[in-house]
C-alpha cells in the first residue's frame, strides 16, 4: 500500500516539476531560437539586397 501511495506522490512530483520548470524553459528557449532565426533572414536578405545593388552599379 505504502508503494502505491509513493508511486502517486512521485509521480504528482514529476508533474509539477515538468509544468513548473522543464516546460517554461523549453519555450524560452524556443522563443529565443525564433528571434534569432528571424534576424538571421534579415540580415541574409539586407546583405542580399545590398550586393545586388552593388554589383549592378559597377557593371
């Protein structure tokens, strides 16, 4: 009995360690990777647009 009462409170444990912690940390993080790749996109097509410019005024 004393094993099933364990296993529920691990197991209630896990979960509030899963929602409070693991799961905020994993949006951050995701968030983050997103602000990342969108300045990335920017800054391939500022360089993108800049070179084309540069390229068709010097021929």
């Amino acid at each position: 009995m004393s094993r099933v009462i364990m296993l529920v409170i691990g197991a209630a444990a896990a979960l509030f360690v899963l929602f409070t912690f693991i799961l905020p940390l994993i949006m951050g993080l995701l968030k983050l990777a997103l602000l990342v790749a969108v300045i990335g996109v920017i800054v391939f097509i500022a360089v993108k647009v800049m070179s084309s410019s540069g390229s068709s005024s010097s021929r």
